[in-house]
C-alpha cells in the first residue's frame, strides 16, 4: 500500500468517523426527548390511575361523572404546558 493510498483511506475513515459522531449526537438527543415524553406520560398514567381508583370510590354517578370530567379537563390543561 502506497503513502497515498494510505492517506486517501485514512480520510474516508475520518469522514466515516465524523458522520458516526453526528448520528451518535442526533440520537442521544432523541433520546432525551423521549425520555421527557416518557416522564410526561408515565405522570399522566398515574394521575389517571389515581383518578379511577377515586371515582371507583364514588357511588353518586352524577359526581362520579363531574370527577373525571374535572380530572381530563386537568390532563388537557397538563398536556398544553410546556415541559
């Protein structure tokens, strides 16, 4: 192998290398993200967990009904929030 086929290989394994450090970057951002939408969701599963278990709890359907009512109308408020 000559100096200069050496020299051309090794910069095509330094723009591999490059194009590998941009895509590791773009998915660890991406993982981030959804690492925050997975908190965002995992929130919301439990604040609606806490709200049937409570509405269970309701033997008036009327209140039962303006419970969750009153609990979607948070998660809707919840979701709108930045995070």
């Amino acid at each position: 192998m000559a100096i200069k086929d050496i020299i051309q290989r090794n910069e095509e394994l330094e723009a591999l290398y490059m194009k590998a450090l941009n895509t590791i970057n773009i998915l660890l951002k991406k993982i981030e993200r959804l690492e925050k939408e997975n908190e965002k969701l995992r929130r919301e599963r439990d604040i609606l967990l806490r709200a049937m278990k409570i509405a269970k709890q309701i033997n008036d359907k009327q209140k039962q009904d303006l419970h969750i009512d009153r609990v979607l109308q948070y998660l809707k408020e919840f979701e709108e929030k930045p995070h």
